[in-house]
C-alpha cells in the first residue's frame, strides 16, 4: 500500500478498507495530496492483524465508498487483498455457493482480486472478479506484492477509452454470424438471422487490444465474383478524459478473396494464435472443474491434450510467443494438479489466475514457475505476464523494483497485518 500511495497524483483519490471478522474504513476517500499522503501512510502504518476473513463486509464497505462520493472520477476500481478463507459470508452447507451474493447490487467498479499465499479462497475472490469485470491474481510469494499492485495500477492509471462496444453487421444477404468468442467480455448476436452482433468490452488501457474470433458462414460465391463483402465493423466508446459523449469509429469493411480454386492453407498464425489461446482457456476451466471433483488424473490429461494440440498448431510450429507460453503455463498447472495437496495449496489459485488473465486478455501475477528446473527469482512476475502488459503496466513494474520506501517516523508502529514491502531490487 505504501508503494500505491506514494505513485498517486494529487489528482487521484483513495480510500482504504481493512477487515477481519468486520471491516471499518481507516480514512475517507480522499485526494491524495502531500498532506493526503501523509495521512494515507500514517493510517497503513497503524494496521495489525486479527479476527477472521469477512469479505462481504469489505466489499460492502468499499463499494459505499464509490456510491457516497459526492465528486466523482472518470475512473474507478476496487482493489482486495486477501491471504484467508472468507469464514462469514457463505454457507458451508450450500451445495454449490452464490457468489453473486457477495457484491452489492449496486456496485459499478470492477473489483480486482489479489489471493496470497497458500489459505486464500481462490474460488471467491475469483468468482468476485469475474462477476464484476476486475482480474484475480495469485501472490504465491510475499516479494511479489508490491510488484503485483505496481502492474495493476499502472493499468488503472491509464485507461483511454470506457464503455468500449464492438459492432458487427453482415454486409451482403446470405452472410451470417454463427458465433462470437469473446472470452470474459458479454456478446450477442442480436437476431435470428445472425446479420447483426455485438461485444461489450468496457474499458480499455492505454495501448491494449482485443482479439475476438467471430464464426461467419460466407455465402455461395456469384458467377465471376472475385472478392465478397463480409462484415462491416465499427466501435462506439466514451473518452476516458471525462466527456460524456458516445464517440464511434469509421466503419471498416471485412472483404473476402474468392479464387476460382482453393488449394489447401495452413491457418494464418495471427488467427491460430487466438485458437490457442481459447482453447487454453478451456481447457483450464475444464480442468479445473475435474480438480473440483477429485479428478486429478482426468484434469492433468485434459491440460496435456491441449498442450499438444497447442504445440502442434501452425502457431506453436511458427515459434509464435504467446502459443509457447501457453504450452509452458499448461505444463505448470500439471504440475501443480499433482496431488490433491499440491492443487489446495496453489494448484487452483493458479488455474484461476491464468483462466482470469487470458479470459479478460489482461495482465495478471500468478505465482513463480516450477516446472522444469526454472531460474526465475522467486516472488517475480511470470515472462508471459508480458503478452498482456502494457507500457504503463511495464513503466510501473521498473519503479517497483527500484523504489525505496521512505523510512518510517518514528511515532509510527510497523503494519503487521501486511507483508513487508520487499528490499530495493
């Protein structure tokens, strides 16, 4: 948190929520000038640990937060940290819980979730980011926090576009949308007749993209027709600078060659890449839900299956970046199904990190490698984090690991419900 507060503009607001067996808020939401800052730290500093884990609570207080604000901020996310199980909020005796129950219904900020260590409950904090639109990431070791804030607040401090919709019209009769795959983000085909669709992004960060597959059936090609027109695209947005004004792109026009003959063609890496990345992700929750189940063996197999199919795509062939990582992550979650001990401790958290990252096309930390005799330094972000990082989450992540905290005064009493920030790398 201190990391946090001190990369804060003046600009900028924060209001920090602590919570055991209830929550109370250590300060109102406020400014983050010198003195706010000030304050902000004092108030950390002044944490200690106790009592149980009642996330609800936090998230109740936090999101009451967002909804009193008098002034409000273009943007606006909750953050949660949690190392426990949620011992209030659910019912042990629920066949299967309600997560839903967890986040207010009036609750419009995306919540991104951050387990740590081995006792968080990886399957609620998920559950809560996914539900509104926020991340999880699994903090395996206490070194990775500060970085793991520092990525996710880089993002958050450079979102250009909100409310982002994709718009997909057929452009001639006969074409037709079968199937849009857009992982975490809400799509629709708006008629019977599949001629009309949309995707409902959200906002965007600085310098990222979305990749969606869209299934279309082309139709029967006319007598001496060399090219078709598919599919007309277009995307309207608001500006994250504060206008409230619904902004829409130039529409761009999906055309098709239609040669007389068709010989055989391996699938462009750029779209098999995109294969790859659903089926992984697929492949993760199927496995996952084998886990659950106790079926260790049958959720190891599903991950090998795809692991090969990944690696013998024409992407994993062509040496493609993200097609490789997907082939090592995959191989790290058999590793971490190993035994049912393996799964509890880290297993599942990690499943769940890597199914959040690549749903949401999203950076997030998830633990540190062990499969295959890893050298990376322990605590420090995964390699493929970078398929999904940004400028600004990459410029963060530097002033992370050179940042030296200021010394503490000596009034102050050390945090003890926190983890200690890591030494200046």
């Amino acid at each position: 948190m201190g990391f946090v507060i001190q990369h804060l503009g003046p600009n900028d607001r924060l209001s920090v929520v602590a919570f055991s067996s209830s929550a109370r808020r250590l300060f109102p939401l406020r400014r983050l000038s010198a003195a706010g800052a000030q304050q902000a730290l004092h108030a950390v500093n002044s944490l200690s640990a106790g009592g149980g884990t009642n996330i609800a609570e936090a998230l109740r207080k936090g999101l009451k937060v967002f909804q009193d604000r008098k002034h409000r901020n273009t943007v606006c996310s909750l953050i949660l940290l949690s190392d426990g199980q949620d011992t209030y909020s659910l019912s042990s005796s629920a066949p299967a819980p309600d997560y839903r129950a967890l986040l207010p219904r009036t609750g419009a900020a995306a919540v991104h979730a951050f387990g740590f260590g081995a006792d968080h409950d990886a399957a609620l904090m998920h559950a809560v980011s996914e539900l509104s639109g926020g991340t999880f990431s699994f903090i395996e070791a206490e070194a990775a926090i500060q970085d793991a804030f520092a990525q996710c607040i880089g993002g958050l401090l450079s979102v250009v576009v909100q409310k982002l919709r994709v718009d997909l019209e057929c452009a001639r009769p006969g074409t037709r949308i079968v199937s849009i795959s857009s992982g975490g983000y809400s799509a629709e085909i708006d008629d019977v007749a599949g001629r009309r669709g949309s995707i409902a992004v959200g906002d965007l960060y600085a310098d990222e993209e979305r990749d969606f597959l869209v299934t279309v059936a082309v139709p029967q090609v006319r007598s001496g027709e060399r090219e078709t027109e598919l599919m007309r695209v277009s995307c309207c947005y608001r500006d994250a600078v504060g206008e409230e004004t619904e902004k829409r792109t130039e529409v761009e026009v999906v055309r098709v060659r239609r040669p007389d003959s068709v010989a055989e063609q391996e699938a462009a890496v750029v779209v098999d890449r995109q294969r790859n990345r659903q089926r992984a992700a697929e492949a993760m929750a199927e496995a996952r839900a084998a886990a659950e189940r106790g079926e260790l063996v049958e959720a190891t197999a599903v991950l090998e299956r795809c692991r090969k199919t990944v690696s013998e795509s024409a992407a994993g062939r062509a040496g493609d970046g993200l097609s490789s990582g997907l082939e090592a992550e995959l191989r790290e979650m058999q590793e971490r199904m190993a035994s049912r001990q393996r799964y509890e401790a880290s297993g599942r958290a990690y499943v769940l990190s890597g199914l959040s990252s690549h749903s949401w096309q999203r950076a997030t930390a998830r633990g540190v490698s062990t499969a295959g005799g890893s050298t990376e330094a322990e605590g420090s972000l995964l390699p493929r984090d970078m398929y999904y990082q940004t400028p600004s989450m990459v410029d963060m992540l530097q002033r992370s690991q050179t940042f030296s905290f200021p010394r503490r005064p000596a009034e102050s009493r050390p945090a003890s419900s926190f983890p200690a920030l890591p030494s200046p790398r």
